[in-house]
C-alpha cells in the first residue's frame, strides 16, 4: 500500500465510524437500542472493528512515512 491507499482506507474507516454513532444515537434516542438488542450489539462490534481498523491502519501509514523520512 501507498500514503494514498492509506488516505482512502482511512477516509472510508471513518466514514463507517461516523454512521455508526449516528445510527447508535438514532437507536438510543429512539428506545430501539432495548427492543432491538441484538442488532443494537451488531451495530457495536461493526463500530469497534472501524475503530480498531483505524488505528491499524494509522499506524502502519505513520511507520510508512516514518521510513520514507529516515531514507531520505
């Protein structure tokens, strides 16, 4: 992977990310988060791998770009 694949893994992480918390905000506001528990559940492990992914990712871009700076 390139900084670039990286920018737009990143950019779509966070895109997941962000829809997440709306829908989990839609969810709680709306008490749908207790009569639908199991995809209230879902919606939390979809927004914790994003999360995880993210940071993965971040790191192994920052590490690129760390590299790239030490052979320049």
């Amino acid at each position: 992977m390139n900084i670039e694949d990286y920018k737009s893994v990143l950019k779509a992480l966070q895109q997941i990310i962000d829809d997440a918390k709306s829908l989990m905000t839609q969810f709680e506001g709306n008490n749908i988060d207790r009569t639908l528990s199991s995809g209230n559940h879902t919606l939390h492990e979809l927004y914790q791998r994003a999360v995880s992914s993210q940071k993965t990712y971040t790191h192994e871009m920052l590490d690129m770009l760390e590299k790239q700076a030490i052979a320049d």
